[in-house]
C-alpha cells in the first residue's frame, strides 16, 4: 500500500475546517498544513485534530509554485517514506465515492505518471445543486497530486505549472475536487487582491498570464487596503 499524505496553505478557515478534516482524515496517512498566520483559531483546531501545523506566509512572499514545493520538501521532512502528496484548499471535498478508485490509483498507477490530475467542479453551494462548469466537457484538470520521488516542480506565483515530471494521468474518471470558493464569499476580496499582488509581481512569468476580468479591481482595492 502507497502512502499518501494530503497538505494544505490556510488562512482563517474555521469555518471551513470539521467538514475538511472529516473528509481527509478518511483517505490521508498524515495531514500537512502551513498557515500563514491565522488568528480565528485555525491553528489551535488543526493541531487538535493532529495535522503538523507550520507557519509560514509563503503564499504572500512568494506565491504559489513557491508554496506547492514547500509542501513537497515539508512532507519529505516530516513524514519520511511516504510516497504521494496531494493538497487541497479548505474549500474543497473529495467524495467518499471516489475514495476507493483514488486509493487503487495510489497504489497501483503505471510509475511513468508522476502526477495524478484531479478534475475540479465549482459548485455555487455546499449542496451540489448548480456547478459553473461540467466536468465531462470542462473537465478543469488540477495537478494536485504528485510522487515525492520524483523531481516534480512547481512554478509561476500564480496559477502555478507544473515541470520536471514524466507524465500526468488524467482522466474524466479520476476523483473529483468539489470546489465551494463560489459559495463563500468572505474572502473574495482577499483572494482577488493577492492574485493581482502575485500576478505584477511575477516578473519572470507574470506576462503568460492573461488578466482576470477583475483584476484592475482588485488592484485598485489592494492600493487603498493593502492585503
């Protein structure tokens, strides 16, 4: 049996984390998450329910890619041996239907794929009742899952790609990511200004990226609030 430990970046997600703990203790052999600096009680309840708990604002410093690689070489340090590590927001679930075809994929994957892309539905509420996109024709893969064994990097402050693999498995079939963002709304602001703080910072890849159709919003809020 392969192991898998499932990593987090949080920021004062309390509100979000008995229903993600609930889900990820069911399918992780060891929970990872590095906090920014939360101050609603996020650090206290993860510990509680035995996560390794790092601080740490890399997202802010740093940017995405910077963060994924983090977990990596986290993992590599705090559990040594395990063999796969996949990470997921606060806002997002995997079934417990899926949990069976993702644990053979674990343990049984052709080991010329060292990443496993999960399709991702975005679910206007926690009910599941109306998505912005179908998966079968909108599949929006993420390169969420990822063998420590291998030289697998993470790259871009924003929107982070993926190098230095051999394959990516994905398949319509694979878990899917259920993805809430759309059914919370208190940290769209938040999130917007950091996107568009990471995004003029991102001198090296900032120009492969479009702009988002709010982004000069969330640039005009960033230089009025600051994050």
């Amino acid at each position: 049996m392969n192991s898998m430990i499932i990593a987090s970046n949080m920021l004062n997600e309390i509100e979000q984390l008995p229903r993600w703990f609930d889900w990820v203790e069911k399918i992780a052999d060891g929970i990872l998450i590095v906090d920014t600096g939360s101050t609603d009680g996020t650090l206290d309840y993860a510990k509680k329910r035995g996560a390794t708990v790092i601080i740490d604002d890399i997202i802010q410093r740093e940017g995405y890619g910077a963060a994924r690689n983090q977990l990596r070489n986290l993992a590599r340090m705090h559990f040594p041996g395990v063999h796969w590590l996949a990470y997921f927001d606060a806002d997002e679930t995997v079934l417990e239907s899926d949990f069976h075809h993702w644990r053979f994929l674990r343990d049984y994957l052709d080991t010329k794929f060292d990443i496993i892309a999960l399709p991702r539905i975005d679910w206007f509420d926690f009910e599941m009742t109306k998505a912005a996109n179908d998966f079968h024709s909108q599949p929006d893969y993420q390169a969420r899952m990822s063998r420590l064994s291998s030289g697998v990097e993470y790259y871009r402050k924003l929107h982070e790609m993926i190098r230095n693999y051999t394959g990516v498995f994905n398949k319509t079939t694979n878990p899917k990511i259920n993805h809430f963002h759309r059914a919370i709304q208190s940290k769209r602001d938040f999130i917007g200004k950091l996107c568009a703080k990471l995004h003029m910072e991102d001198k090296e890849f900032g120009h492969t990226l479009g702009e988002h159709p709010k982004e000069a919003h969330y640039r005009e809020l960033l230089q009025k609030e600051g994050l």
